[in-house]
C-alpha cells in the first residue's frame, strides 16, 4: 500500500503561470469549506501541519500543491460555498479552480470531500457532475464518519452515492481524522490511480 514518507509544501499558486512544472502525477482534493480537507490531507501525509487546520471556513486561498515521496503531488484546491465571501471572491475562485481542473495535464483524479452528516449540496452534486465531464470523478471521502454509528453510516452513504449518481465502479470512503480511520482505503485508492 502508497506509504507517505515526505511532504511538503511545494507552491500556492492562483493562476497557471505559478504552477510547479507538470512532470509528476497529481491527485487534487476540493470540497465545500470546512469540510475537513486540511485535517484529511494531514491524516494521509502524517504530518500535524502539513494543511493549516483552521476553525473558520474559507481559508485555504490559494492552489497548494504538495511534493510527496518526491514522486506525485497532492493539490489542495480552495474550499467552495462559504456563504460569507463576497460574491466577486467566490466567482475568482471558481475560475481558478475551474481553470487548473480543465487545464492541468498532468492531473489524474479528483478526490471530492463530503460530510458524511448531510446530504451533498448543491455545490457537490455540481462539482462532481464537472469532474464525470472531464473524467476526474470516481473517488469520494465522506468526511467526519465518527460522528455517526454504524448504521446512520451506512444509512448516509447510500444516500451519497445517490444524489452525486456515482456509477457502481465509483469508490466512496468514509474517513475520519479524528479517529484515524479510512485513510488506508484513500491511499490504496490513490495508489491503483498513481499506477494506471
């Protein structure tokens, strides 16, 4: 199984000219704002700071891009949907994200981060119908999966899988940082794309 010995940020980029050279595989997180994408990114790496974990939603500014195992990166995209950014703010992220999604050859996968508490919103049913279009899709993280028991779990997956139409081949993993768990089953997934 992919074993993350080394990781560091590499570079904060919000427009294409900023981008590290495209010569390593890239495997990019994006989610809702406080999500827990920079508590996940920390569990997979094993590093406490790696991602700044921040109370309040809508920090992450910038494309961070992360060596890792001098091998691949992981890029940490804004988080979207925060409600108390000004519309102009959300339109420029949406175009730097959309922009490094569609542009960047190098990108294999897009691992789409949702609460496993509640139904996805608007925003991920959107986020993950853009990345089936451009063939990016076919892994989510049900983040938070501690706060639910075993069969409200179960219960809130299916209900994912619906509402994102995930095809039968699409993996859905919950994962949780606080408790550690479901972390192996990202690496491994992270390694079959890594591998193809």
């Amino acid at each position: 199984m992919l074993k993350i010995t080394g990781s560091d940020l590499c570079c904060m980029a919000v427009r294409p000219a900023q981008y590290p050279p495209d010569d390593r595989a890239e495997i990019a997180f994006a989610g809702r704002s406080n999500v827990g994408k920079s508590s996940l990114l920390n569990l997979l790496t094993g590093r406490k700071n790696l991602a700044r974990v921040s109370g309040s939603p809508g920090k992450t500014r910038t494309i961070n891009f992360y060596d890792v195992n001098g091998d691949f990166r992981i890029v940490d995209l804004p988080g979207y949907g925060y409600a108390r950014l000004s519309r102009s703010v959300s339109q420029e992220w949406g175009k730097m994200i959309e922009t490094y999604l569609t542009q960047r050859e190098n990108l294999r996968k897009v691992v789409l981060l949702v609460d496993i508490r509640h139904e996805p919103s608007a925003q991920d049913v959107q986020m993950y119908d853009f990345l089936k279009y451009y063939g990016l899709d076919g892994i989510v993280a049900a983040t938070k999966a501690d706060k639910l028991s075993r069969n409200q779990a179960a219960n809130s997956l299916s209900m994912i899988r619906k509402k994102l139409e995930m095809g039968p081949d699409d993996r859905l993993i919950p994962v949780s940082s606080l408790k550690r768990t479901g972390a192996d089953k990202l690496l491994e997934a992270m390694e079959q794309i890594l591998e193809d």
